[in-house]
C-alpha cells in the first residue's frame, strides 16, 4: 500500500454557544466560526484560546471544535 501525506490547508475553531431552546425544550446551540487559525499551531493552544473565547461569550459554550480541511496525495 502507498504511503499517503497530509498537507493541512485550512483550520476553523467552532466554538458552540447556547442560543435559547427549542419548542421539545432542548437546548439549542449556535456555532460561533473563528477561521485563520495556523495550520502548524499545538493543539494545546488552540484549546486555550477557544476555552478564553468560549469565556468571553455572552452564553455558555457547549464544546470547542477544530475543523480541518486538507489535501492528501501519494509520497
């Protein structure tokens, strides 16, 4: 089987927030997109500086999501 590479192209840090309650009486949730994050930072970071924005919101956050788009080719 051929060895396969990863290049990272883009990183999104979502930070869900609550946004009111559904008609059931769920809590709803609202994603909150923060792009430009770098594609080499430690992820330890990263969750640092959702958990400080995630702070910062008007609402309680739910969870912090890093969404990744990359392009994989044959080494």
């Amino acid at each position: 089987m051929a060895e396969i590479n990863q290049e990272i192209l883009k990183r999104t840090l979502v930070i869900n927030v609550e946004d009111g309650t559904g008609a059931d009486g769920t809590t709803k949730y609202k994603a909150k997109n923060f792009n430009g994050i770098k594609t080499d930072a430690a992820l330890d970071k990263v969750y640092e500086a959702g958990t400080a924005l995630g702070g910062l919101m008007e609402k309680p956050y739910k969870d912090i999501e890093l969404t990744e788009k990359s392009e994989l080719e044959e080494a």
